[in-house]
C-alpha cells in the first residue's frame, strides 16, 4: 500500500491528464460503468462557539477501471467577517494545517492501494471539471476570462480553462491588492497569457468570454447586471458567490444529474451550499451558523439543464446560440467521481515511478469477519 503526498501528487499529474482522465470518467458515468455518490457532512458543535466540527465524505467505484475512492475531510469551521462580505474559514488541530485523505481500493479483490493527500489534487479536480463544463458550453472562440479570486483555485482554473480554450487575457479581482497582483504575476510567468490585475469586481466581469469565482464566500462576489451576453459562468459555490440575479440570466447550465437523497437522519438546514449535511449538539448554537441562500429567483423554471456526461457522450447539446448564457460548477453533481479517477491516475504513476511510501497492506487487514 501507499501513501502519495501532496508534493508526490504535484510531480505526478498534471492538468492535460486530469482533464483527459475525467472526460473519460464522465463518459464511464454515462455508460454505466462508474457510480457515484455525492458529498454528504455530518457536523457537531465544539467547546468554541463559534467553532463547528464539519466531516464530508464523497465516493466513486469504477467497475470498467477496477477501483474504488472515498474522500474524507475533517475540518473545524467558522466565519470572517471582512469588508467584502463573509468567508468560511477552517483547519484541523490548529489554524494553517487540514485533514483530507483519498483511501483508494481495488474493485477486484478488495485491496486497500493507497492513501492520498486531497489538497493539490483537489484544486485541480475542481479546476478541471469548470473547465470541461466551459469546453461544452462556452462560445466558440472564448479568449478573455474573468477571475474572481486570487488564491490556489484561481490558479487551478486559469490553467485548465488555458488547456481547453485559447486564452488571450485575464483579468483577476481580489478585494486584497498585494494578493491580486502577486496571482496576476504567477499565472502571467505559469500561462505566458496577459493577465491584468483590476480593482473592481465587475472590471474583470466586463467583456469576459468566461467568467470564473473562485473564492471562499458565503456572501455574492458576483452580480448579475454585470455579465454580457454569452459569456460562461462557472463558481466553486454557486449559492454563496453568485447573487440571486445572476440566475434567472443563465439559458443553458451543466446539471440535471441523478438527485441527491439522504440514506437516514434528518438534513440539516445550514449546510455548506448543495451539500447534505446532519448535524448534532447544542441547537442554539447550530442555528448560529451562517445560512446559505436557498433557492433562487428564476426564469421560466430555471435554465434549460444538460448533464455533463450527456454532452461529453454527444448525447445532448449544450448552447444552442452565441449570445446565450450559460454555466457550470467545479463538481457538477458528482464530488466521488473525480477521487476514483484522479486517485487512480496519481496511483498507477507513483508505482510506474517508484513514488509514495510503503506501508505494509496487513495493518489494514483483519482475521475476524466484521
């Protein structure tokens, strides 16, 4: 068995594979070859608080490729105030270190293979499946891109929207600018593509063929009065960084995938964004927890919805016009899927490479039937 680091990950997957390695995923998705399940939290008051014990899991087998993943994390959260609205800040033991695991299985014996740190593998998942969504449902000929966010994410995206469409210039807005432009100079010298830092957000929104929030709000950093016509939205969390106007403007969205049902309890309604979430302690101190927007104002019942996997398989269309609006997540309904993929490609590489640390597979067997 082995146990992959961050540092490993970083040297051994880069963003072209990811993106080929989860198109193909999708397309396993739409054949019946992979099934997944989406991320559920179970969430406990602490001794602080204003501090919330926070547990997600979300898996994936893949019978085609023969593995399974779970993705674990395990956080204390809490909340900022700042200027620009309210972030959700988080650590394990203390402030600057996490706690998020891959347990990757083989689907034909049942063998634990590896252990994998989540972080840099993380970013890139969700920067690469905003980008597949903006592969199927950006315009033709998208070459400016609008980020809002100047932290890892934006990093991850800007890359993997550079691998699927022929970027000419970015703009980025960060309400910090030491942050705005440190990002800017990074992703100029990574991309060899113009980037712009801009002092407002609605600057980097301004003619931007595709539109990416990457942040960690709970509070909108994005208006819908600002986006044109045809311009591709994709968000790390649609109800916290877009405004409940920005959706009755978009016509067409990645979505429609099988809906999320809990297994038992009773879901607990402050949950982060689309995620089902239980909770238990002290009630008083639960209903304290910031409440993400539910619902929105929308048009005509809503966009018109297309599953990822669908428009990777050619079995639906994505936009039908220039000017349309369209959008996608960084997940798009299917947080295992990206685990079993990515933390396979990351495992057969590291054994190709002689990469990761041994650790005896009998610790993590048993002789007594449970």
């Amino acid at each position: 068995m082995l146990f992959i680091n961050n540092d490993e990950v970083k040297e051994l997957l880069n963003m072209r594979d990811c993106l080929t390695s989860l198109e193909e995923a999708y397309l396993d998705l739409a054949e019946g070859n992979l099934v997944n399940r989406p991320r559920i939290d179970i969430s406990a008051t602490t001794d602080a608080p204003d501090h919330i014990f926070r547990w997600g899991t979300m898996e994936a087998v893949n019978a085609r490729k023969g593995y399974h993943a779970i993705r674990l994390k395990s956080d204390i959260i809490y909340w900022s105030k700042h200027d620009s609205g309210i972030t959700e800040e988080k650590y394990c033991i203390a402030p600057g270190t996490f706690c998020g695991l891959i347990l990757l299985f083989s689907a034909r014996n049942g063998e634990p293979l590896a252990i994998i740190n989540d972080g840099y593998l993380t970013h890139m998942r969700v920067g690469a499946i905003a980008a597949l969504g903006a592969k199927y449902l950006s315009k033709e000929g998208s070459s400016t891109l609008g980020m809002l966010g100047s932290g890892w994410m934006a990093r991850s995206h800007s890359s993997a929207f550079a691998c699927v469409r022929d970027l000419k210039r970015i703009k980025i807005y960060s309400p910090t600018k030491s942050h705005r432009d440190q990002a800017a100079r990074e992703i100029e010298a990574e991309l060899g593509i113009e980037v712009t830092p801009v002092t407002r957000p609605q600057d980097a929104v301004a003619g931007s063929d595709i539109v990416a929030a990457c942040t960690d709000s709970i509070t909108p950093v994005l208006q819908g009065s600002w986006i044109d016509k045809g311009a591709h939205l994709t968000c790390v969390k649609a109800k916290g960084e877009w405004s409940d106007d920005v959706f009755p403007r978009i016509d067409v969205a990645a979505g429609g995938d099988e809906p999320r049902k809990p297994i038992f309890g009773t879901p607990f309604k402050r949950g982060e964004g689309n995620f089902l979430t239980y909770a238990a302690g002290d009630p008083a101190v639960l209903q304290q927890i910031p409440r993400w927007p539910e619902g929105t104002k929308e048009k005509n019942g809503g966009p018109r919805l297309v599953a990822l996997n669908a428009m990777i398989a050619g079995k639906a269309n994505g936009r039908n016009r220039a000017d349309e609006i369209s959008a996608s997540g960084g997940s798009s309904g299917t947080q295992g899927l990206p685990f079993v993929t990515l933390g396979a490609k990351v495992y057969e590489l590291a054994k190709q490479r002689g990469m990761g640390k041994e650790v005896p597979t009998e610790l993590f067997l048993q002789n007594i039937r449970d």
